[in-house]
C-alpha cells in the first residue's frame, strides 16, 4: 500500500510527501523536511522499518531531543500520539490509514521545562515511626479511641469536598465558554490545557489562558490551533478541514507510452496509472503516439478515495491508398519515401504534401487531407516531361503562336508537350503565316528554321497625267496607269511628270482584295501648298468586324476632385500626359465574338436571367481570358500580338506592339470623360445624380428582385445585361462606357496610382496581384460607383465585367 506523509510547519503551511521521501530529517537548516527553531543543525532522522517508523538521533548533535518527554539517545520507535520536543518546537506525530500527520508547533521556555522534568504530582507522605521497644506486648485499641479516628477521617473527607466546592465555584466564576464551529463537522475535537476544559454539550468552558485543540475527520487532514482564551464571552474557533487527496486509477487501452496532463503539467508517463490528486474539478488530457488526445474534465473528491476511470483512445490515421497513371511511380510522402505505386499505407490525420516520380514523367507534387478513421484512395495522373524546340525565321521576329497560345517571338526556344500533335502558327505583317506540324517525345530536343513567303496585294494605280513617272519606296516602276503588285506593307508612292508637282502618298496593300488608287497632279504654277500623305484612316475594323474608333488624346487631369460626393480615397486627381494616339472599340466584346476564339464559353445567368445571347456582352471571363482572345485576334489579322507569357499570365512586348489589346486606365478614362468633349464628364449622362432620363443599363427598378440597392424611379427595362449598344454612346462615340458591364484594363492596381502620371502614355504599375476594373455595371446604383472617376479592381472573373479592344496607331 503506498503511504503518504504530511507535515504542518509551525506557520501553518504544509508539505505533501509519500514514503519514497523516507528518511525525514528533522533540524533548523532551511532544507530539512520538519523544520524546528534553532542553530543550524540535523537534530534527527525519522526512518522505516518494515513498515513502522522510528526516531534515530543524529550522530554529531548540537540539539537535545525528547521522545515522548523522555531524552533521546539511540533509535526508539514511534506510535500514533507521540510527541517529539526540541529547543522551542514541539512535533506531535499521528497516524491515520495511510497517512503519516507529523505537526510542529512553537513551545514556551516554562513549559519546556516541564517536558524535561517530570517531579511527582503529590509530595510523598511521612516516613516518621515509632521506635520499637524490644519484648514490649502490643497495646489494643480501645472503641472510643475507634470513634475519634471514624470523626477524624470524616472531617477530612468534608473538608476535601469543601474544597472541591470551592474549586468548582471558582472555576464556574472564572471559566469562560468556547464555542467550537468546524466546518465539515470532525469525527474529534481534543482540547489540551490546564486546567483540563469542562465540556458542556457543544461548548467547553475554559480558565483563560492558552489552549490548544486537535481537530480530526476521516478523509481528511488533521489540524491543529492554538487558542487564547480570553476573559471576554465571546471565545469562539472556527476552523474548517481541508480534503485529502483523491487517487485516480487509470485504465487506458491500448496502454502503455502514455502521457499524462492535468491542467496543462505534465504529471508522467504510464504505467503506473494511479494519480493522486488534489480534490476539485481537473483538465485531463492523455496523450499516445498515433492516437487522438483523450481531453476531459474530471472531479475528484478526494478524502483518499480511489476513482477509477476507464479510457479507449482512438486512432489518429488512416488507410490510403495511393495509385498512378503510368503505375510504378515512387511516393514520397512530407519528404519520405513510401515505396512504389500501387501502395497503401497509414497517415496521420492532417494535410499531407504526396510526390510521385517517374522517369520520362514530370514529379507530380499534390495535397490530401487525411481525416482519422475515412479510407482514402488518391489517385496521380503523371504528365510526359516536355519537349523542347528551338524556332527561328527569315525574317525573324515572327510571332509565335502553339495550339492558339502566343509565346513571344522568333528566335525562341519554348517547351511543348510531348507524344502528342501541335500546330506551330508563325505570323509577320506582309508575310504569309506558316503552319508547322509538331510532334516531340519526352525531353526531346528539336529545332525549326522556317522562311517566311511575303503576302502582296494588288493595287490599281492611276494618274493624272497617264503617262506620270511612278516611283513606290524609291524604285521606279513603268509609267502610266496599271496594276501593281506589292508586298502587304506600307510603301511610300511618289507620282511626278514634267510641268506638274510631285506627289506623294503612303499605300498599304491588302490581302484578298485589290484598292484603286488615283493620283492627280497640280501644274506647277498651281497654288503653292504640299501634297502630304494620306492621313490614316480614323476607323479601323477587325476581322470579325468590331469596328475602332481614333483617339487623338491630349493632356488631362484624371481622378475627382475631394469634395466630390462619393469620391473614394483612391480616386486622387492627377496630372497625366497623353501623346500616342490610339484606337478603342466602340462597343465592348460580345459572347458572339469571343465564341469564336473559345467555342465553349457560357457567360452563365443571374437569377434565372440569361447572360449568355450572342448580342449581350461576354461576362465571367478572367483578364488572362481576356488577353488571349486580344492575342488570337491580332495573330488572325496578321498584327503582331502585344502580350507575351510570363509566369502564370501575361506581360506586355516590350516595345508595345501594334496588336490588339486591353485599354490602359488612362486610356479609359480619357475616353469616357474627354473625348469629343471640352469638359470632364462626371456621369455617363449629362446632369447630376440620379439620372433624369434613361441613359444606360443600371441597378434600375426592373432588378429590384435581384439586387439590394436600385436607383430610385429609375427603369431601363434591363435587369441584367441589356444588348450592346441598346443605348446612345457618348460624345466619343462610345457604347456602354458607362453601364451594363464594368470593364478589364490593362493595368495593374494600385491604390495611389502613382505610376499613371510617371510617364507619357503610362501603362500602370509594373507588377501587382489585382488588375483595375473601371465603369459602372448592370449592378450599381449609387453615385459612388455610376461616376466615370470610380476605380475598382479584381483577380477573378465576375459576372459583370467584359472588355474593349484597344490599339496603338
């Protein structure tokens, strides 16, 4: 049986120890277990023998010690009750169950010398006799002389009781009460002092003076006080017990390497699995390799008493099985190898990194998340490593295109998948594009060297006079009219004849159909002025018939002013300079038109309304979907294209092409605000807010369903996305600019947007993770977002933003 030591110091704290701190000392040094008054000394040691306890004094001793009043000078051993007295302390030892009760209490100098000598209680009686007288016959006692001595002893017998009655008057004119309230109610109540307490019912009456009282209950710590009585009445000790410990036996399965917590301290490992613990409410927590923690709040209730509790952990994994396409790949699993595909195994809950590799594959690195007790089967599909070609071209800077998708231009060395068909496209402006067939196995290296053939139209040239010198870049061709075949590029014609002024005009032949040209020359005693070349045209149209209107900028101020109401923090007004005239569709993208780069795009619905006509502008499109259709169509109308890969998106050539592309923000801007106007437009009417006429596709009444917020009386008869153009465009010409669907840029966001006014024709920012959206939307209807100064931004495609196409002259 395990046995459990306590020892209430002289200040009323106490020690908790068990039989594994045997043997105990006893001294005044600051380190021995049951600390006494004193110089700094072992007075002696308490050990065990076979289950029972001595005293054994110290060999080299500098304090005296009594047991049980009696001095102390070789082993004795020890009964529940004993007393031990050195110098001042005395320690008063008790035995209870399994505990050993040792308490130290302070001791007056008067009554150590009581403890030290123990005189008798009565003096001893008289020793004085006759002398005998030899042969001397004993006298008998006479009856009367019987009767004096029966008087005597009744004398004596009445005057002790007339003592006692004194005594007794005395002490019930002298005693006071004391009242002894404990709290749970004790099994024994000993009072040591003299004179000894009379007790009557609940109470004991006492000389004043200094008493001390045992207090005692099973279960619990036994306690002792000291107590002055004092001549007042009111003499009352109020004490209550403190529990012993509870033990908790555990039984764990599966048992064994177990961590033990109780609020949050490590008590151990098991085994054992018996835990004494203090009486109260306990945070227990268990915790075994590959097995859930067991976490609980257990009350123990202590007073010795055994708990048992009875735990099944359950297990932290799972099974998983892992597969791969091709088989026979090697697992390596957060960083260790697992063995070879197919391959099951146990995981530990949790996320978990799986790589496969195989040789000719590329390593397929992956995520799963394993939850304890749910079978798992992951299966990796492994990709062919990539070829690599090498493609050039006469002439070079070719744009090239693999599978629909721009890469840069020649030379270029680029990675393609292997064992499977693709279609190399090499564009020049004015040459023919070139298809190539392409097929690599793994990490195969190849090269292409193609020749590009010049593409020519025909031009029908005539002149006034008809027999006019021709010259087209500098070489002269026959005189009069006729037809021309030239390589589609531009070329500088110059027409001169005697008598007459030279002309001068740049032509650009185009492919699939011819052009007629006429030249008239002036005499040369015409009025004076220069024939300059033809300006370029003001309208450019796709081949998918989008036509793009010319913008000749100038220098703006573009945000909003601070006092504007609903101006945003990012909106600051800045100067921006604007030299390069560029070219902006009038009409943003429709799904029609997209569906013909990506036949299987869905703009999808709102609310059960349709997003997806042919008519109604593409929607739920990404900026990177939005610059791979800009690229396609500038490879189809043999533009050089402006984005190349870079990353996981795309970059602008550097320098800026001529293909088609997103509009800059301040591109847009200018466009929305300050083309074909002498002031800055704040709304995309003309007035204030909320519109007085129906001027675009808004939040409007008839969304009233759909959206939280409508511009109050305001109905355009569109609830999502109306068809392009359904309204009139703007003093530029512009459709939908502002409403029906916000719109992409091509510039990175940035809240300050300090990079718009850094140089002429800015692009934005050189990096950034969100790209700027401007315009309002089939969604808006506050006057934040409906003014033209509104900037947004965005990563993801959403269902009410599109995109026009932009090009520089």
């Amino acid at each position: 049986m395990k046995r459990f030591i306590t020892i209430v110091c002289a200040d009323g704290s106490q020690k908790k120890l068990s039989e594994l701190d045997l043997p105990l000392t006893i001294g005044s040094a600051a380190d021995a277990d049951i600390v006494i008054t004193g110089s700094e000394a072992i007075a002696a040691y308490i050990g065990d023998s076979q289950g029972h306890l001595f005293v054994q004094p110290a060999e080299a001793r500098s304090l005296t010690l009594f047991h049980n009043s009696r001095h102390l000078s070789e082993s004795s051993w020890l009964k529940s009750n004993d007393t031990l007295l050195c110098t001042d302390s005395l320690i008063s030892y008790r035995k209870k169950g399994d505990t050993y009760l040792f308490t130290v209490s302070a001791q007056r100098a008067e009554q150590l010398q009581h403890h030290s000598l123990q005189p008798p209680l009565e003096p001893p009686p008289e020793t004085n006799q006759p002398p005998e007288t030899a042969g001397e016959i004993p006298v008998r006692i006479k009856t009367s002389q019987r009767m004096s001595k029966t008087m005597k002893l009744a004398g004596a017998f009445l005057g002790t009781a007339f003592i006692l009655l004194a005594l007794a008057v005395f002490f019930v004119l002298v005693a006071r009460p004391l009242e002894i309230a404990v709290s749970p109610s004790a099994d024994s109540v000993t009072l040591d002092g003299f004179p000894p307490p009379l007790k009557l019912g609940g109470r004991y009456l006492c000389i004043p003076g200094s008493y001390r009282a045992r207090i005692e209950k099973q279960g619990y710590y036994p306690l002792t006080k000291e107590i002055l009585i004092t001549k007042d009445q009111q003499n009352r000790l109020s004490a209550t017990l403190e529990k012993l410990p509870g033990i908790l036996d555990l039984q764990v399965e599966p048992a064994g390497d177990i961590a033990i917590y109780t609020d949050g301290r490590l008590l151990g490992t098991t085994p054992p699995a018996s835990i004494e613990l203090p009486p109260g409410t306990h945070q227990l927590t268990l915790v075994k390799n590959r097995y859930k923690p067991f976490n609980s709040e257990i009350i123990i209730e202590g007073e010795g008493k055994r708990q048992p509790l009875e735990v099944q952990l359950e297990p932290d994994w799972a099974e998983v099985s892992i597969t791969s396409t091709p088989a026979d790949a090697l697992i390596t699993i957060d960083g260790q190898e697992q063995g070879k595909t197919p391959l099951s195994l146990e995981l530990l809950s949790g996320t978990r990194l799986i790589t496969a590799h195989k040789e000719t594959y590329a390593d397929s690195a992956s995520e799963i998340t394993v939850t304890a007790g749910t079978k798992i089967t992951h299966d990796i599909r492994l990709d062919l490593l990539p070829g690599m070609v090498t493609i050039t071209s006469v002439p070079s800077a070719a744009a090239v295109t693999i599978d629909t998708i721009y890469h840069g231009t020649t030379p270029l060395t680029v990675p393609v998948p292997a064992d499977s068909a693709h279609q190399v496209v090499l564009t020049v402006p004015g040459y023919k594009p070139s298809r190539q067939q392409l097929r690599l196995a793994p990490a195969e290296r190849s090269t292409i060297a193609i020749t590009l053939e010049q593409e020519r139209g025909i031009i029908y040239l005539a002149t006034q006079p008809a027999d006019a010198v021709i010259t087209i870049d500098g070489k002269r061709y026959a005189s009069g009219p006729g037809k021309l075949t030239l390589p589609v590029t531009k070329h500088l014609l110059e027409v001169s004849a005697p008598g007459y002024r030279t002309a001068a005009k740049t032509i650009l032949p185009k492919t699939g159909f011819s052009q007629q040209i006429t030249v008239e020359l002036l005499p040369e005693n015409a009025a004076a002025g220069l024939h300059s070349p033809a300006s370029q045209e003001s309208i450019l149209q796709t081949s998918s018939g989008q036509r793009l209107l010319l913008v000749e900028p100038s220098a703006f101020t573009m945000g909003a002013p601070r006092r504007e109401p609903g101006r945003r923090a990012n909106e600051r007004q800045r100067a921006v300079v604007m030299k390069r005239p560029f070219y902006l569709s009038e009409k943003v993208v429709t799904n029609q038109e997209f569906r013909q780069f990506n036949s299987s795009h869905n703009s999808g619905a709102a609310a059960n309304y349709s997003l997806d006509g042919d008519n109604q502008p593409v929607v739920n499109i990404s900026w990177e979907e939005a610059v791979q259709y800009l690229n396609w169509l500038s490879v189809r109308d043999n533009l050089p294209p402006f984005y190349r890969i870079q990353g996981n998106s795309f970059a602008a050539v550097s320098p800026p092409t001529s293909g088609y592309r997103l509009p800059t923000e301040a591109e847009w801007s200018f466009a929305a605000r300050h083309a074909g106007s002498s002031t800055a437009q704040r709304f995309p009417w003309s007035g204030t807010f909320p519109p007085r006429q129906v001027s675009g596709n808004y939040g409007d009444l008839s969304a009233s369903g759909i959206l939280a917020r409508t511009i109050q009386g305001y109905n355009d008869n569109f609830p999502v996305t109306s068809p392009v153009a359904s309204f009139p465009a703007n003093n530029g010409g512009f459709y939908d600019i502002g409403g029906n669907v916000a719109e992409w840029c091509h510039d990175y966001y940035a809240a300050a947007a300090a990079a718009i006014s850094s140089v002429p024709d800015p692009l934005g920012p050189d990096s950034g993770t969100h790209r700027v959206i401007r315009g309002s939307s089939w969604r808006d209807a506050a006057i934040t977002e409906l003014r033209l100064s509104y900037r947004s931004y965005h990563r993801e495609a959403r269902d009410d933003v599109g995109f026009r196409i932009a090009r520089y002259r």
